[in-house]
C-alpha cells in the first residue's frame, strides 16, 4: 500500500523541523499513540491502539529514523506488531521552504499482515489516509500553540 501526499504549514521549516524530532510531540500528534519511548539515538519504541471496522487492536513496535538531512529530509522505518497482525512501513517525509511557510511532503510504503489486513486494501488506505491527515492536523495545532 502506498500513501502520499503534501500539507502546508504556516510556519518556517526551522520551527516545524525540531517537532518531529520530539517524541512528547510525536506522541501527542500520532492517533492513538499510548506511549513513545526514545531508546536510543533515532530510534523510538512505541505502543498504539488502532481500530479498523470491527478489527482493533494494540501493537508494540519500533520506528527508527534512518535518513536525517535538517531541516530538508527524513526517511523512518516503521515496524509493529499486534495480537491481530503486524505493520511495516517505510516513510520519507521531505520540507520545501516558502516565505515563512513550510510545505510537508510524505510518501510512505506499509506492509500490513494478519487479521487487519483482511479488511480490505481500499478500506487500509482510506483509514491511513484518515490518520495521516490527523496526524498533520495536530502538527499544526501543536505550532499554533507554540505561537500562542
């Protein structure tokens, strides 16, 4: 399954950068986040609860960053595991400085196995794309309270 698309902020990529290299905000931005923990340099490890249809779940993973090129350019690998499957995902998120904003390109690759996958690739994708954008909703919204 793959998922991309660009979301603009209106902040500077020199303020948006450094949050997604937060875990406090990372864990707050990320639907159903219940913990991430950093463990080591780059590396993160993450608890989540997730519902699809009628398949919920928690999953314990790690997701570890393995491209950095501040403030341009990030690539996470993505790797979780649940009572009903697993997810593994490979995602490259890239900003492009405007005048004072910041557009936030993403492209992601995700293999899903187990019991979740039976939902459907058309229903997967729509509900990533449901997190994905809730995701970069409440990056923004963590910018807009840094302003406030």
């Amino acid at each position: 399954m793959e998922i991309k698309g660009e979301y603009s902020l209106d902040y500077p990529r020199e303020r948006v950068w450094p949050l997604l290299l937060d875990a406090d905000v990372l864990a707050r931005i990320m639907p159903g986040c219940e913990s991430l923990r950093l463990v080591a340099e780059d590396e993160y490890e993450a608890t989540m609860s997730i519902g699809i249809a009628a398949v919920k779940g928690k999953y314990n993973g790690k997701v570890w960053i393995k491209e950095k090129n501040p403030p341009e350019h990030m690539a996470l690998v993505v790797d979780g595991n649940g009572g009903l499957g697993f997810v593994k995902a490979q995602v490259a998120l890239d900003l492009r400085a405007g005048s004072n904003t910041t557009l936030l390109a993403y492209q992601a690759e995700a293999e899903v196995g187990g019991p979740i996958a039976s939902v459907g690739h058309r229903m997967l994708g729509g509900v990533a794309k449901l997190l994905v954008n809730q995701a970069l909703k409440s990056l923004k919204a963590e910018l807009d309270g840094q302003r406030a």
